[in-house]
C-alpha cells in the first residue's frame, strides 16, 4: 500500500465523528465502533487474523516464519481529541497497516509476529483516563476507572458494555512479556522542529512525564445585584486566580508546560454569583523530579488563594505517568534506517503523551515523529505531506526488516 492510499484512508475516516462537521472520536461511542471496524475490514482485506478486546482495542496479527512467535507490536491510536486532526492516531495505525500490506507482498519471514494495534482510547477525553485502550494491554487498567463518569454521568462500565466491550473481561486483554518484541509508532510530531529544519522524520528519545488534575473550588453562591463586593466567596474568581497561577509557575518554569483546558462553574447563571467550579490541570515536564516541585508550586498558590478568598480548594489526581524513555536499541535500528534513506536521523523529545509510555510496561518502545505542516495538532487544520508519508513508509519497513535480521 502506498502512501497516497494511507492518506486517503485517513480522509475516510473523517466521517465518523460525534460531531458532524469536526472531528470528535471518543472512546465507546459508535463513531468510534465505525471507525475501528472500517480498519478491522481494511485488516482483513490485506489478509491479516483481526480480533478485538474487552475494551474494543483492535488488533490485525500477520505471522512469523513459526507459528505463535512472539510479535513486535506497531499501531497506534483510532480515538481523538473534540474537534481533532484527522492525522493524530490514525496515520499511526494505517502506516503500520501500509508496511505490514508491504512485508505480506514480499513474503518477508520474520522470527517474529507483527500485530497492528489501533488503541479504543490514548486522548482520555470521556473519562480522563490516559492511555486506556494500551494500558489494558500492559495489564495497567485501574478497575477503578469503570466507575469514571463522563459529562453526562454515563460511567465507564456502562459505555463499555453498550459499545460492545467488556468490564469483566479486562484482565484477560493484559499481553506478557515474554510474547511481546518491543512497540512503534509512527505518529506526527505535533511540534514545529522537524519543519523548521527541513526534515520528512524524527526518532523520539523519551516522553516527558505528566500529571493532571481535577481541582473544586468551594464558594457561596449569591444574587449578583444585592451582594456587596466585600466579603464575597466567588468561586469563578478564585478559580480565575488559580488559572492564572499555573500558567505563570508554566511560564517560570525552565522545560515546564501547564495547561487549564476545561473549566465548568456552577449554577452558570449570569446574574449568580459562582458557588462551585471545577477545573483541570495537565502539568507535564521531561524530568520526574522537577513535575513534582512544579506540582508543589501549584498546590502552595491553591492554598494562598483558597485563604485570601476564603474560597475551599480541593485537587484529585486524574492520571500520572511518569517521563518515558524509548529504547536505544529500537532507536538505533531507526536512525539506520533513515540514515539509509538519505535522511539525517534527528533525535525529538516528546512532549505529548503517546500509547508507548503506557506498553513500556511490557516492552522495548520506539516513535518515529512525523513532520506536520506549522507543527498543528488537536486541531482540524492539522496535515502531513504525502511524500513525508512516503518516507516513513520506507523507514518502517526498512527498520523491521532489520529487526528481523538482528539476534
Ligand atoms: O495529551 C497528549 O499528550 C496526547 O495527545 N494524548
Ligand atoms: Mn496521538
Ligand atoms: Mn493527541
């Protein structure tokens, strides 16, 4: 399959969406069920054995020179952001889909299996759970995360099992080491250094760590006209404080990123004062250790503003993943690659989150960044070159074949 077909794919899979118009795949929702069986047909078509698993994760299997070998994993994720990009998580999957069609055409015999995964859930957008669709698979699913409610109080079990999955069976989706090769993921590089530097691809050295929250503030609700300023408990211009001060401990901070995305206040009447709002924070950092002084920060200017306003503040931790490093040996095997292809291989940290930091659990992970026009992402406008596609293509197949040969 060439890459002409795997943009074009990725196109087609526009149309399922929650939301005509955009692009809003979330987890068990039947524009994701769409989607993902589209890409189980496209599977098939290129005679791979598909399965699914209790958490619709889909998996097309191409096998080794012996039966049951171990695999090498290659995928990535089938969900996305609201009003996405049509590139983030699909391009993974469908250039893996494109080599595996390639090695299948030249009857590669590899000592290894090749599984496509294409994950149910990576952007945690429903329930706030990172990496739910691979961290099943790295046997990292919390149970607890079943009784997650989404905006409209649907818990996850529920979903789960009118989308066709399986709360009971999650433990059974957990793969083992010992059948497990080692993971890669070709995915765009949401960032603007490989196009600043003229290059098609990168070789991503780690993913920084993350924390997010989600933080309640406490007030009195009140009549807008009949209460004085004075001596208001405004939940809404807490929160505002409490904004402001994680993006300056972001801004402060050397290699820090901190992000407020989703803000609810509550009744949300104009002419009441706000008695409840809940907030988010994502805080990421490449280095474990500085996350948790920033983290500190952040909690100590809470606590001032709940004090100053007499406003309660309370955080819950939604997800934390520590900082990820991909494996040297896989890098390796990349960097031959496209050195083999006539390409600098350009190393790039990475500052989103990806399903390998989730299967470094249970393998040896590598990425490959895939330049994207003015580096945009989790937005529409998001787009690739045709030719960098190609490229990629020739450098995953090139890199596998390798793998192949190597002890
Ligand atoms: O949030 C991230 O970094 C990824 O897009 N899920
Ligand atoms: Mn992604
Ligand atoms: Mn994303």
């Amino acid at each position: 399959m060439d890459a002409a077909t795997v943009m074009a794919r990725c196109d087609a899979l526009q149309e399922f969406t929650g939301e005509p118009g955009k692009l809003t795949r979330l987890f068990a929702t039947p524009s994701l069920e769409a989607a993902t069986v589209t890409v189980e047909g496209w599977m098939r078509d290129a005679g791979l054995t598909t399965r699914r698993d209790a958490v619709l994760n889909l998996f097309g299997r191409y096998e080794g020179s012996k039966p049951d070998a171990p695999a090498f994993l290659v995928g990535s994720h089938l969900d996305s952001v609201p009003d996405g990009g049509r590139y983030d998580g699909p391009l993974g999957v469908l250039t893996a889909l494109a080599v595996v069609e390639r090695l299948a055409a030249r009857k590669a015999r590899l000592p290894f299996a090749i599984e496509v995964c294409a994950f149910s859930d990576e952007e945690s957008v429903r329930y706030g759970t990172t990496y739910l669709g691979s961290s099943a698979l790295a046997g990292a699913f919390q149970e607890a995360w079943l009784d997650r409610a989404d905006r409209d109080g649907i818990t996850m079990r529920d979903a789960l099992r009118a989308a066709g999955g399986d709360p009971d069976g999650i433990p059974a989706c957990a793969r083992d080491a010992a059948s497990t090769v080692g993971w890669l993921e070709l995915h765009i590089e949401q960032g603007p250094s490989l196009e600043a530097e003229g290059l098609p691809i990168g070789v991503v050295t780690g993913i920084q760590a993350q924390v997010r929250h989600s933080w309640e503030l406490r007030g009195t609700a009140g009549h807008a006209g009949t209460t004085p300023m004075a001596g208001r408990r405004d939940a809404l211009s807490a929160a505002a404080e409490l904004v402001l001060a994680i993006e300056e401990i972001g801004r402060s901070t050397p290699d820090l990123v901190a992000t407020v995305g989703v803000l609810d206040a509550e009744p949300g009447a104009m002419n009441v004062i706000p008695g409840r709002v809940v907030l988010t924070s994502d805080i990421r950092h490449p280095d474990d250790a500085a996350l948790v002084h920033a983290l500190m920060a952040v909690d100590g200017a809470a606590a001032a503003i709940a004090a100053k306003r007499g406003v309660a503040i309370t955080s819950t931790e939604l997800s934390g993943d520590p900082s990820v490093p991909c494996d040297a040996r896989l890098r390796a095997v990349l960097a031959d690659a496209i050195g083999a292809e006539g390409f600098p291989a350009r190393d790039l940290a990475s500052g989103a989150g990806h399903d390998a930091a989730a299967l470094a659990r249970i393998c040896p992970v590598a990425m490959l960044f895939l330049r994207c026009e003015g580096g945009i992402s989790h937005n529409p406008a998001e787009n690739v070159d045709v030719l960098d596609v190609a490229v990629a293509l020739d450098v995953m197949e090139r890199a596998i074949l390798d793998l192949g040969m190597r002890p």
